[in-house]
C-alpha cells in the first residue's frame, strides 16, 4: 500500500461524492507502477477520474503509461502535478 499524499487526498475529498472518498483513497493506496512516483500515478488517475467513481476505476485498471499520457504527465509532470493538486510535495 502506497499512501496518498495530503493534496491528492485533498483533491479526491473535493472532486468526489463523499460517499465515494474512502473507496477512491483506497483504489489509489492498491496502485503500484514499477519506478515510479505514486504521486504521479495517483494523481493521473484522479485527474482521469474527473470525480467519478466509475472513471478511478477505469483510470486504475488502464496501464499505468497510458494514464500519464491521457492525464497530461507524461512528460514535464511536475507542473501538471503542482497545477492540478497544489505546489509542491506535501
């Protein structure tokens, strides 16, 4: 289990029905992609997701590549990251 980090829990707690939070963050927490940052993973599946349960699903269950590049972090992440859940890691 990788955890989430607090803006991309903060993020998920925005975008999603509250009835859904607990199920997203823990979809989010199952994710591993060899080398890479969870952060970005997480974060490209909330984007994908676009505060629907049905879309993390679907964003979770794509290869992980895909959901980089669909989501915009395929490249220069970190702006997108920070654009998208607020500066800098937390």
């Amino acid at each position: 289990m990788t955890p989430v980090s607090p803006r991309v829990e903060a993020r998920v707690r925005r975008d999603f029905a509250a009835a859904d939070v607990d199920t997203v963050l823990q979809l989010l927490e199952s994710l591993h992609a060899e080398k890479q940052d969870p952060e970005r993973y997480h974060g490209a599946v909330v984007i994908l997701a676009r505060g629907e349960l049905e879309r993390a699903e679907w964003a979770a269950s794509i290869d992980w590549r895909d959901a980089f590049v669909w989501s915009g972090m395929g490249g220069n992440w970190y702006p997108v990251l920070d654009r998208e859940f607020g500066a800098g890691k937390d």
